[in-house]
C-alpha cells in the first residue's frame, strides 16, 4: 500500500469515488458503487461512450469522470469535468466534483476556491467540508482544515469518513492522544471500513505501541502481512522519520505493507470516497 495522507476522499484518504470523496456517492444515481478495478474499468467504458456520443450530457460526464478518478486518470477526469462545469455552472455536485479533481491534480489553492462554492451557508454539504478539509491539509493549514472537520462532524455526527480524516489532520499537528481518541471513534463504528482501523494502527505505531497496532492490523491482514507492517512502522519509528508515513514520503518496505494514511480517497480498487 502506498503510504499517503494527501489522497482525497473519506476514510475517506477518504479511496475516490464513495461519500466523502465523490464519495457516500454524492452522484444523483444512488446505485450500488463499484468496489473493484475491473468494476471501474467497466462503469469508464459505459459512460465513455455515452459521453462521446453527447459530451453535454450531464449525467455522462459525472459519471464518467468518476469512473476515471477511480482509475487515477486524473488528468482526463480534470478535462472533462472542467468542461461540464462550463455548460452546468450552477451545478452544485459537479463543482464540487470538479474541486476534488483539482486536488487529484496538485491544484490545490484552485481547489480550495471551487469547493467553498459547492455549497452554500444555507445548504451547507458535510462531503464538501471534508473534502475541503483534506485540501486545507494538503496545504498544510491543519488548524484550518480541523475547523472544517469539526463542522461537517455537526452536520453528520459520528460519520467515519470524516472522523478518519480528522484524526489524521491531528495527527499532522503532533496531537497523537487525541488523533487515536478521534480514530477509535471512527473505528468502533459499524460504518467503518479497513482504511479507518490502518489510519488507528499508523498513529498507534507514532505512539510506540506496537502490540496494539498490530492486533488491530490483524483484522484486515493475514499475521504475515500484519507482522510486516509493525516492522515497518518499527523500522521507521526508530529512524526518525515517522512524521514522513503521514506526509506521504515513506517508502514501501521489502516484502512488507505499510500502513497507508488513508484519507477519505485511496485505492481505486476499493469504492472511492473524499
């Protein structure tokens, strides 16, 4: 697994594609997601050629720009979502659509711009929030980013996407007790995923405690690839660089997984989210 925080979206690092990302699938089509590549792959060729055949279709281009996401082709989704908020300016979804493909992007203060206009005071959207959350962290404005946490948390208490990416946001900030209080939280849900329980193993291994971060780790790996891990974790603990698994700068040991910072985005082989 590729060590990364910055991936947007929901427990987001928060895979793409799910609520907090594009994610909880925010897509006007409340149809089952799909979960895997080749599920991906498919839904890309679909609306491909729907798209192709009307470029101004709406729903065509959402979704296919979704799909793309998924599939990490980021540059292709950016196009054509860039052209789909020229036709559908007020278009609250594809804007914020378009913001989180920015960020896929690297264009993070463009980011920032298009989804603080995906929603409104009045109509505020808590997959919104955390989206903008995760750019804010991106940036490396981490008080920020957990004020806009905090917010989407009061508009949907307990959702774990954004509680992931909360707790990693404080985890960025060096607050460790208080990152693992958020993510127990977050992974004592029945909504949460295995991307949530690898962000709690990551901040228990910062803390030292490897024996917890690996029993925990063992509920969504075999004990080879759970031992693996912790090494890893061990290894980079002891070398100083631990601040680097939440950066995104760790390397991937040999033979081993490290535990990926997952924010509300991730693998594409998962359902994406924020």
């Amino acid at each position: 697994m590729a060590v990364c925080l910055g991936a947007l979206a929901l427990a987001g690092c928060q895979s793409r594609g799910g609520p907090g990302d594009i994610t909880g699938s925010i897509g006007r089509s409340q149809t089952a997601q799909p979960r895997t590549p080749a599920d991906w792959q498919g839904e890309r060729e679909r609306w491909a050629k729907r798209y192709d055949a009307n470029p101004k279709d709406r729903e065509a281009a959402f979704n296919y720009a979704r799909a793309l996401r998924a599939l990490e082709q980021n540059a292709q989704a950016l196009a054509v979502l860039q052209r789909a908020v020229l036709t559908f300016q007020d278009d609250r979804e594809l804007l914020g659509a378009y913001g989180r493909s920015l960020a896929d992007n690297g264009r993070l203060r463009e980011a920032d711009d298009v989804l603080s206009r995906a929603h409104s005071p009045e109509r505020p959207d808590w997959r919104i929030l955390s989206a903008q959350g995760t750019v804010a962290d991106q940036l490396g404005e981490h008080q920020r980013a957990q004020q806009i946490y905090q917010a989407a948390l009061r508009l949907a208490p307990g959702e774990p996407t954004i509680m992931s990416n909360y707790g990693l946001s404080l985890a960025l900030s060096r607050q460790l007790p208080e990152a693992e209080r958020v993510l127990a939280e977050a992974a004592a849900s029945d909504r949460a995923d295995a991307r949530v329980r690898q962000n709690l193993v990551l901040v228990l291994g910062l803390q030292g405690r490897f024996g917890e971060a690996e029993t925990l780790a063992r509920r969504d790996q075999s004990p080879a690839e759970a031992a693996a891990t912790i090494a890893y974790l061990k290894r980079s603990v002891s070398q100083q660089n631990s601040w680097d698994l939440l950066k995104g700068k760790g390397g991937a040991p040999t033979g081993g997984k490290p535990p990926a910072a997952q924010r509300a985005g991730g693998s594409a082989a998962a359902e994406p989210r924020a």
